[in-house]
C-alpha cells in the first residue's frame, strides 16, 4: 500500500455519506454532491475521495484530467487511486466565494473562463457541470477549473452560458450588489434548478 492509498483509507464515509473520521495530516476544504477533498497538511497536493456510490468517477476524472494535462487551467493530476484522485490543491477562491466575499469578478476573468473551456473542448472534450462553485480564481489572480468528470458526457450543458447571460445582464450593472450572502446565492441556484427562474431558458 502506498502513500496515498493509506491515507485515503483513513477517509471513513458512513451513512448518507457522512464524513465520519479521517487522518489528522488532512484537511477538508470542500464537500461536493460526489466527494470529499483535502488538502493534505504541508503540501501542495489534493486529494478528492469520492462517496461510496460515485468512487468509479475517480477514474473517470482522473482520465480526463490527463487529457488535460499541460493546460494551466487545469490542476495537475498526481494519482487515481480507486476510490481517489491526487491532484493540485488550488490557493484561491471559487467563484461563488468571490461573490459571497464581495471579490470581484471581472471581464478579463470571464474570457478567460471561455478560454479555458474552449482549450478542453479542442482536446475532445465536452467541458459540462461548469457552475460557480467549479471555477476558481487563485490567489495569483489565475483561473483554474476544477469537477471535470463529466467533461465526456454527449449532452450540451449550458450552465456556463446562463451564468455569462447573468454576468452580462447583472452583476456588471452599477446596481447589482457585488457581495451576496451565501444562502441568497443558494437560494437563486435552487430556484434556478426547479426551473422557477425561467428567464435564462429563453
Ligand atoms: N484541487 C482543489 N483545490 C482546492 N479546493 C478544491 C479542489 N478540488 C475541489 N475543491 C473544493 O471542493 C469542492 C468540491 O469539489 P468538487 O467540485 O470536485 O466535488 P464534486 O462532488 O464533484 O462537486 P459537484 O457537486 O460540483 O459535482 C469544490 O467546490 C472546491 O471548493
Ligand atoms: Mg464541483
């Protein structure tokens, strides 16, 4: 057993995948709708331990973080374990905390964003699942795009595009306040999700 395979062992994900106990060398730093991930304590690596129901996505994402490989925009991918990916742990903030901590996210940003996406799609791919939370802006100022497991997925996914029409539409306007708290932004993306926000579909 390596490294990393004993400290992913130490990750232990009980009942409706509640974090139970894992090594004290690890931190968490974020909880997704499939996974766990820490920072492993005194390095620069990251370790996302997927749930019991979801653990053949590690090699899934870990196969399309290779694709990607070479592509600042996307972390660099160290190991897929079974159950695991070991990848660069990203100093920054995604966008959805820039928007809580009142960051601002600018123009240049945004074609950035675009950027990045347009690099994966001409590696093959079909960059999907692109939303606040999956996007980062790093403490040097850089974009970092992280959640690329369904990136092969045939359906177009047009988060991205309703997210740009918002930025276009109301963030940039002098009245739009640039610091929303947490649970109005999570409350818009619930409405958004049970299709009570039609304006975007249009
Ligand atoms: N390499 C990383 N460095 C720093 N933080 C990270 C990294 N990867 C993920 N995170 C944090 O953990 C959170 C969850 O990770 P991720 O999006 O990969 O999980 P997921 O379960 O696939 O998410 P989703 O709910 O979008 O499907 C992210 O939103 C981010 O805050
Ligand atoms: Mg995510």
């Amino acid at each position: 057993m390596n490294t990393y395979e004993a400290l992913a062992s130490t990750v232990i994900i009980g009942k409706e995948n509640r974090l139970l106990s894992y090594d004290d060398s690890l931190q968490l730093v974020g909880t997704g709708r499939s996974a766990f991930v820490f920072k492993i304590k005194s390095t620069d690596k990251a370790m996302k331990i997927f749930f019991p129901r979801f653990t053949h996505l590690a090699k899934e994402e870990g196969e399309i973080y290779k694709i990607l490989q070479g592509v600042s925009y996307y972390p660099t991918i160290y190991y897929i374990g079974k159950n695991y990916i070991l990848m660069d742990f990203i100093d920054g903030h995604t966008l959805f905390e820039c928007i809580t901590y009142g960051e601002e996210i600018t123009m240049e940003h945004i074609k950035e964003i675009d950027y990045a996406l347009a690099l994966a799609s001409a590696r093959g791919l079909n960059p999907s699942d692109i939303h606040l939370r999956n996007i980062f802006i790093t403490s040097k100022g850089e974009i970092k795009i992280i959640d690329v497991a369904r990136f092969r997925q045939e359906k177009d996914c047009v988060q991205w595009d309703y997210l740009k029409k918002a930025y276009q539409r109301h963030y940039v306007k002098a009245y739009f306040p640039k610091k929303i708290p947490a649970f109005i932004l999570n409350t818009v993306a619930y409405l958004y999700k049970q299709e009570l926000i039609p304006f975007y579909r249009e």
